[in-house]
C-alpha cells in the first residue's frame, strides 16, 4: 500500500534473523554483509525528499530495518525523521527493535507524521534469540505498549506468523488497539535456514509457498482483544477475503491513522 520506501541502511542488516526475505533475495548474489550494512548518503536522502510531495507517506527501511544497532553509532534514521519532520512527509516505522520507543526518539516523532509498527515473530524471549539478533520479544512489547500508552498510532506487527512460535494467551494479553498480521511465505532459502515444519505450506504464488486460506483463518481466529486487525498479504485471492471480512480498514490494509 506505502510502496514508496526509504532505507537509511543497506545491504545487510545485523538483525539477521533466520526468515528475512531481503536477506534470500541477496545473499546469494553476495550482496549481503550483516555485519557492516551500508549507510545512506544523508544528502542524497534530503534531496530525494525536497522532490516528494508533502503528506505523502514513506515507509522507512524497506530493504533492512531502520532501527538496527549501527542506528546508536550513525544516527541517521534519527536525523532522517528530523528531515521528514522538516518536509511535512509522514513516515511508517516498521522495525524489531524496541530503540524507536527510547525517549530521545519519542521526542522527535511527530504524532501527525508517526506511524510506528513493532514487529514480533514470538512470545517467547527464548525463540526470539535464537532466530533474531534484534530486541528480544518481551522488550518490543514493551515498546508497542509505550507507545501505545503515549498516544502514538502504534501497531503490533506478528510478521512473519508462525503459529509455533506464540502463545495465544500471551499474545492476547498485549496492550495495543491495533494489530498487523504477515504470514510466513516460503522459498528455497528461507526453507534452510528455518527449521520448523513446512508440510502446509501448499499453495504456490510468485515463487513463493503460502498456507491456504482456511489455515490462515483458523489461526487468526486464535487473536483476540485487539480492537482493530489487518492482514499484509500477497496471494491475490486471500487478500481479497481479508478486505470484505476481516480488514479494519477496507481501503487500507496497513490500516493508518486517518
Ligand atoms: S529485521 Fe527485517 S531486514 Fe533485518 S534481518 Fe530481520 S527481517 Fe531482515
């Protein structure tokens, strides 16, 4: 839906987590490098923004996540969002890092220009350090239910779902109004590098193997006490089920703040 993206880092991101869909796409062409990701020219940046239209809204970090930890040596998705503030330009924060809710970040968020999605692949500390480098799960929950807290247009991103790494009980005790739902696609590399069990992932779509649909309506039927829920999704009939039935807001599924 934001399909207009901006990544203050490139080519790696030390999150490196086991399912990362950037990572399959360039790994093999060596193209890859967690352990040092580029770091985007801050004037090319400015000037690619005075070309863009105020209102508009970029996603940040397309490619890798914004919010990594080489953000506390270079800071420039802190000074990009002073750029973006500058140019009135809103801005989607998609990140595995709890950074976003510290509070010299929360001081510069302009809550007209926000919208912050804090993604989380498990309930569990335990699974999440083993398939993630980031901010382990309790510590980004923490940061939704700041946010949350303090006003922002915040959601929990369960992205990818993969129904063995949650505890439903867990996950529906999460103090956020809105949640976002991604599930897990499958290729060649991800299957690799992701040891969990694969026998119905059936359906395929654009290179990638999805869960049928009534899976994905079974599981989600297990997420309650969100008081608004959306599904990102890429099989063109499945998104389709989600606009007229489950989506909050039918004409945008990434569901922001009017
Ligand atoms: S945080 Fe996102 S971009 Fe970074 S490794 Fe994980 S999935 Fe890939």
């Amino acid at each position: 839906m934001y399909s207009t993206r901006l990544d203050t880092y490139g080519c790696g991101c030390s999150h490196d987590c086991s399912y990362c869909y950037a990572k399959s796409l360039l790994d093999f062409r060596k193209l890859w490098n967690p352990q040092e990701p580029k770091v985007a020219n801050l004037m090319a940046i400015e000037n690619k923004l005075k070309k863009i239209e105020p209102g508009t809204i970029l996603r940040l970090g397309g490619m890798t996540d914004c919010m990594q930890p080489c953000e506390l040596k270079y800071r420039n998705t802190y000074k990009t969002i002073q750029l973006l503030n500058k140019y009135k330009i809103g801005y989607l924060i998609v990140t595995k890092s709890s950074l976003i809710a510290k509070d010299e970040y929360i001081n510069i968020l302009d809550r007209d220009l926000a919208y912050i999605q804090i993604s989380i692949t498990s309930t569990s500390d335990e699974i999440s350090k083993k398939y993630e480098k980031s901010s382990v799960a309790s510590q980004r929950i923490k940061a939704v239910e700041k946010l949350q807290k303090l006003g922002f247009d915040v959601q929990l991103r369960l992205s990818p779902f993969i129904e063995e790494w949650i505890d439903y009980q867990k996950l529906n005790e999460i103090k956020c109004d809105k949640i976002i739902v991604e599930f897990l696609r499958v290729n060649t590399f991800i299957k690799r590098w992701l040891d969990i069990d694969y026998s119905k992932f059936t359906l395929k779509q654009s290179n990638y193997y999805h869960l049928p649909l009534e899976e994905k309506i079974r599981m989600i039927s297990n997420i309650k006490n969100f008081k608004e829920m959306s599904i990102c999704e890429d099989v063109t009939e499945h998104y389709n089920f989600w606009k007229e039935h489950i989506n909050y807001n039918k004409n945008d599924c990434c569901n922001l703040k009017k």
